[in-house]
C-alpha cells in the first residue's frame, strides 16, 4: 500500500473534485505532484485530456506516467 492510496473523490467538497470539475474535456494539462496519477488518470480516461506530469517521487512517477 503506498502513501498515496487512496479513492479519488470527484464531489465539490473536496480539492480534487473542485479541482477536475473546471478541466474542460480535450484540454491540455500540466499537473504538479500527480503522486501516482489518480487525477492523471481521471483526465486521461475520462476528459480525453494530454496530460504532462511532474512528480518528485521515481516510483509514484513511474506509475502515472501511463496516463500521462
């Protein structure tokens, strides 16, 4: 389990979900500290985005770099 495991909550009470609601379908992104791309990968797959990443993290960066 990794520090960054946890559900992506897309509702507009929190960060993400206020967040990923202003991304427009086809945009492209820079995400800063995408841990392992659970964002990444919510624009990747469901708002048809380009997304580039940046992430301190090899591992967590190894990961979402499938979406990116």
């Amino acid at each position: 389990m990794s520090k960054y495991d946890f559900e992506l909550d897309l509702s507009g009470n929190t960060s993400t979900g206020m967040i990923l609601s202003k991304i427009e379908k086809g945009s492209t992104v820079l995400e800063f500290g995408c841990a392992e791309g659970r964002m990444t990968r919510y624009m990747h797959a469901s708002l048809d985005c380009r997304v580039y990443i940046v992430e301190l993290d090899k591992d967590a960066y190894d990961t979402a770099a499938q979406y990116a």
